[in-house]
C-alpha cells in the first residue's frame, strides 16, 4: 500500500507527539504531594496529542481515497504550530509560565488568523494567560514556572 502525503504527515504528527510527550514527562511527575504540579498540563496535551494523531491514522487508513491524488495543503500552518509547540516546551521551565505561554498564544492566534489588529490580540493572549495562571494557581493549587528560580 502505498502512502500519500496526507498520511505520511499523520504519522510525523504521531511521531512528534511522542517526542512532545516525553519532553514533558522530563519536566517531573504530573501530581506531587500538595496537587498538580506544572508538568500536568504538558503531559496531558501531550497524551492528548498522541490520542488524536492514532485516531486521525485509523480514520484515514479505513476510508478509500485516491492513493494517486496527492492533497497538497495551501499553507504550511501545521508545521507552524508543530514548531510553536517545540519552542513552548523548551522555554516553558527556564523562561517560566507567563512569557512563554502569552508568546506561544500569541503565535498561535497569529497562526490561524491574518496580521491586523495586533495590539487586539496580543491582549488577548494576555488574557487567556492570565485566565489559565489564575485556573491553575487557585483551582488547581500548581505553581507555575518564573524565570528568576
């Protein structure tokens, strides 16, 4: 059987969705003694990601297409944010929660929409950062990562 593009790309999103697992499984265990810790979020978006790749492969393994029509994607956003989500796990502990987690909203927005209105969205970015510290820190109980530990 031979694999076109589309499925070829599943499984490299398979492949880095492993590779993103286990950067965050390093970050330490997902639950301590007091609660959540900062790696819970990473290792869930992580086993997430793996999940719906598997399903992505399966759904397309089990539907008859054209194995000569290759589907060229008209943007390159999913490697956009395959890199944004790299570059996020790597700052996330020595640049702490807040920077790399508005940048990493930030060029996620920018990703999937056009480049007008930047202040808009760059307080928006904020926000969603600022919403996910407060869920975190007062639900939860997890201390997130600042630069200056």
């Amino acid at each position: 059987m031979l694999l076109n593009r589309q499925l070829l790309f599943l499984f490299a999103m398979l492949a880095v969705s492993v590779g993103y697992l286990v950067s965050a499984l390093s970050l330490g265990a997902p639950v301590g003694e007091s609660g959540l810790t900062p790696s819970f979020f990473p290792i869930m978006v992580g086993v997430a990601a793996i999940i719906f790749s598997s399903i992505l492969i399966l759904q397309k393994l089990r539907t008859k297409s054209d194995e000569d029509q290759d589907e060229t994607p008209s943007s390159y956003t999913h490697i956009g944010v395959v890199v944004a989500v790299f570059v996020y796990i790597l700052a996330f502990r020595p640049v702490g929660y807040f920077i790399s987690s508005t940048v990493f909203v930030f060029a996620l927005i920018l990703l999937f929409s056009s480049f007008e209105k930047l202040l808009q969205k760059a307080l928006i970015s904020v926000a969603i950062v600022v919403i996910g510290y407060v869920m975190f820190q007062q639900l939860f109980g997890v201390r997130l990562p600042t630069p200056w530990e």
